[in-house]
C-alpha cells in the first residue's frame, strides 16, 4: 500500500508539474503572439506617420513651385524654383521608394502602389509621349501626379518666355492664343495639386480602415438620438 501511495504522488507531483509546464507554456506563447501583434502595429502606425510627412512635404514643394511661376519664363525660372525642387524631388522620390516597400510590408501592394508604382517604369508624366489608350497612362499614383504638375509648370514658362521674346520684338501674332495658354495651364495645376491633395486624404483614410482591421483602437460616437 505505502508504495502504491508513494507512486500515486509521484505520478501526481509529475503530471502536476507538466500540466503547470504546459500552461506556462501556452501563456507564454499567447504573450508572444500579442507582442509581436502589437509591435506590428505599432510598427504601422509608425509607417502611417512618415506617408503623412513624405506627402506633406511633397504638397508644401509643389505649391512653392507653381506659386514661383507668375509671369516668370523658363530661362529665369529654371535657374531659382525649378532647380530647387528638381533637388528636392530627387530626394522625395528616393524616400517614396523605401515607403513603398513599408507600405506593402503593412497594408499591402494596393495602398503602396497609389503613392508610387514601382512596376510603372518610366515614373514620368502621364501625358508625355503616351498614347491616350495606353492603360500605363492612366495608371494613378501620387508620384505620378507630382511629375504632371511638374510638367504642366515646365511648359507653362517655357510658354512665358516666348510671350516675353514676342512682346519684346513687338510681335503679336499667336500673343493672345499663348496667353490664353499659360493662363489654362495655371489653372490646371492648381486642379492637379487640389488632385494631389484629394488623393492624399483618400490614401490615408484607406490606411486607417486597415490599421482598424490591424486591432487599432478606434473611438465611436453614437448620436443621442441613437441611443433613445
């Protein structure tokens, strides 16, 4: 009898101790799980916040840019505003880059693809050279929509400058039709920049359904007539 108690409660001791072992195991285990969940996420959000510097940043230089074109021609913008920003976008257009590959690592390729598409090669303007069914034109990104305003400026004061030479020598002919014409053009690029904005928004509310879909917290108001 004493050694079959003595065998119980080693038994006992023993599956008592791999139940505890076993239960460790599986919190521990839960405990990663949320961790690495929650560095994820936060991971994203992170990534959320640098896409909102980048696009703000990009939004700040191309209003400069256009803002630097009244009545100014080519050969005098292009020294000032232009080479500047061309500065600038040879650096924003390296951070889009890396932001892509953490917008895809996080959100997926659809969200990363709208703020540059590395398959859209070349990353030029949209309306260069392109033929109107050609599907790549019409392939919507905000780099892309960058480039269009930095070529609708580009031509605008090119444009300029052969108002400026026709004034000079007292030409008119095809004075009004150019005027007319820059005139259009800055009216386009402040549409393309309202564009460029609106994508933004559209971008980053598509960002934040799917950190609500990562877990992220999210308060919702409910209307008092909604609770009556």
């Amino acid at each position: 009898m004493a050694e079959n108690s003595l065998v119980t409660a080693v038994v006992t001791a023993v599956l008592t101790s791999l139940l505890t072992l076993i239960g460790t195991y599986a919190l521990q285990s839960r405990q990663e799980a949320r961790d690495e969940a929650n560095d994820f996420l936060d991971a994203a959000q992170n990534t959320v916040q640098e896409t909102v510097a980048i696009l703000d940043d990009g939004y700040n230089a191309l209003d400069r840019l256009i803002d630097a074109t009244h009545e100014t021609g080519w050969k005098t913008f292009s020294k000032g505003p232009w080479r500047e920003y061309m500065a600038f976008e040879r650096r924003w257009h390296q951070r889009m880059i890396v932001q892509h590959f953490k917008l895809e690592r996080f959100f997926g390729k659809d969200m990363a693809d709208t703020l540059i598409d590395l398959d859209d090669i070349p990353m030029g303007p949209t309306d260069i050279g392109r033929n109107k069914d050609d599907q790549t034109a019409r392939r919507y990104n905000l780099q892309k929509l960058a480039a269009d305003i930095e070529y609708t400026v580009r031509s605008m004061t090119v444009t300029q400058d052969i108002i400026d030479e026709q004034i000079e020598a007292k030409k008119t002919d095809g004075l009004m039709e150019m005027i007319v014409t820059v005139s259009n053009n800055k009216d386009t690029a402040g549409r393309q920049l309202k564009n460029y904005d609106t994508g933004t928004i559209r971008l980053l509310k598509s960002l934040d359904e799917r950190l609500t879909q990562l877990g992220a917290r999210k308060v919702t108001v409910v209307n008092a007539s909604q609770e009556n």
